[in-house]
C-alpha cells in the first residue's frame, strides 16, 4: 500500500478520504520535523501533504528515494524548495481557490474593524463616542494588489459593498468591474488598499516606503497574503508619518521590535495568520491536497502542478 506523510495535521474528513482512496499515511508535526521520521519508512513515502507554513526540510526531498509530489495545503507554496523538488523529478503542487472565500471574508473584518473605528467605539469607552465616529465603504475607492482568486473574491465583495475597485497585477488581467491601473496609480487613488499577492524574488518587499508615500488618501492598508511583501518598521514609519490612516494584518515580517510597536497602536488590527481558517477552508484544501497526491501517483500528473517535470 502505498504511503502520504503530512507534514502538519489534516481534518478528520481529509484523512478519511486518503484511507478510501487506498493510502495509508503518518502524520509529523510540521515541515520541520524530520528528525523525527523513522529512516525505516524513508521508501515508504509516494506523496507528502504540507499542512504548516514552516520551510519544509530539503532533506524530505533528498532522502525519500520514492517521493512523486509535495503537495501544498493552500495556495502558497514560498516555503517548499521548488527547484530542489523539480531537480529530483519531485512535482510540487497548491490548491488554487480552496481557501479564496475565507481569506477575503477575512480582509473584509479587518477593513470593517478599522473602518467603523472598532478600536475606540467599545462599551468601556461609552462616554467617549465622539471618538468613535467611523466611516462607510460605499463610494470608497478599493485597491487590490493581485488579481489572483482572492484578490477577484475581494473585489466582488467590495463592489456588492458599493465600492469602487481598482487593482494592480504583474500582467494584464481583465475585468468587467474593475480597472486594472499602476502600482503606484493605485497607491495614489485609493482608500483602502488590500495585499493579495504572493512573495517571490520580484514582489519581496515590493511594498516599499517610497511607493506608500503615493498614498495621497492616506489610506486603510490591509496584507493577509504574505509578511515579506512589507516591513513592519516600514508599515509602522508609515502610520506614525500619516501615510496611512490605519493597518490590518493576518501576516507579518520577522521582526519583534516593530511588531510589539504594531501591537499596542489602536490604529492596527492584527489577527495570526488564522485568514483561511475556516471549516470549510480546511476541508477544501485538504481534499484538493490530497487529489493531487492521488492523481500524480495515479496517473504521472497532479491536477494543481506548481512546477514542470520533464
């Protein structure tokens, strides 16, 4: 019987659809954890599961003789080591838009928190509404950066909200209700600007303080994408400068002292990374996960391939 390792565990729905579809499986803790793999069942593995974010191990590459696929449990998959995979004839594969909806339900509650000013407007503070005054999305200009499927579920949200949505993507994208424009045309037209691309070489840091200073709205700044697409120093110099009126967060960069800042500001919301955390979510990206572990074992091809095996 062939064998899937998760690395991370999956919803009790995803494992029993693994044992009927003939697999059995072992479960590790995350994607760091392969210490604790039995060098015995190093043969074992056809197919892995990556459930957690952390940067899976090369050695689960190197090491496991009879490995096919690395199947992401989500859409992003800057924390597997793609080119070590393709150069072992490894597919590495994502679930595109299994978690789109929760995501941008997500970047929604972080826009309304802020927008309706949630920070001051609580029962301790009753006496004190005058500071509690917020302000409605309808007529407000949305900014989306990447057009991917949670960057387009954002925009449909948006607009059936009233807003009006422009949006930036690396190459032309069409769209019958929003205008694609400039990185920085968007920065400068909009009030609410949400990050939904993912990090590579090109888009590492590419929300720069030079690009925020465009944001002539001053602007409500949201990222439930990736932290490595902006500093916290450069989000926090940003607000204290009155750049941007206020950020939401579900991801963030490394860096403790800026973060503890972001924190304690009553103008930032910060959740943790829980965006596509739903049960509905969980459940469809493990399903997609695991159809394209079954289809490269199956049939020599995933369903959902990130790479190109020759």
């Amino acid at each position: 019987m062939d064998k899937i390792l998760l690395l991370g565990d999956l919803v009790s729905q995803a494992k029993q659809k693994i044992l009927d579809l003939g697999y059995s499986f072992d479960v590790l803790p995350n994607a760091q954890s392969f210490d604790q793999l039995p060098k015995d069942n190093y043969s074992l593995y056809k197919g892995i599961i990556v459930r957690n974010i952390e940067q899976v191990d090369p050695r689960f590459i190197t090491e496991l003789p009879n490995l096919q696929v690395i199947a992401r449990n989500g859409a992003g998959t800057d924390n597997v080591p793609i080119e070590l995979a393709t150069k072992n004839n490894i597919w590495v594969t994502n679930t595109p838009g299994a978690n789109a909806q929760a995501v941008a339900e997500h970047a929604l509650a972080l826009v309304m928190y802020l927008l309706k000013d949630f920070g001051d407007n609580k029962m301790s503070q009753k006496n004190s509404l005058s500071l509690a005054i917020g302000s409605e999305l309808n007529k407000k200009t949305v900014g989306i950066v990447g057009w991917g499927f949670i960057g387009k579920k954002f925009a449909e949200i948006m607009v059936a909200l009233g807003a009006k949505v422009i949006y930036y993507n690396r190459s032309t994208r069409s769209s019958q209700f929003a205008k694609q424009v400039s990185l920085e045309e968007l920065f400068s037209k909009s009030d609410i600007i949400s990050l939904h691309i993912p990090v590579t070489p090109e888009t590492k840091y590419m929300i720069s303080a030079d690009l925020i200073k465009k944001a002539s709205k001053k602007p409500i700044l949201i990222n439930t994408s990736r932290g490595e697409l902006v500093e916290n120093k450069v989000l926090l110099d940003a607000l204290n400068l009155g750049f941007i009126k206020a950020i939401g967060l579900d991801v963030y960069d490394n860096d403790a002292l800026s973060l503890s800042k972001l924190l304690t500001d009553k103008r930032v919301i910060i959740t943790n990374h829980s965006a596509a955390l739903t049960t509905e979510s969980l459940e469809a990206m493990a399903f997609g996960a695991i159809l394209n572990v079954d289809a490269t074992i199956k049939n020599g091809k995933p369903l959902n391939p990130v790479n190109l095996i020759n």
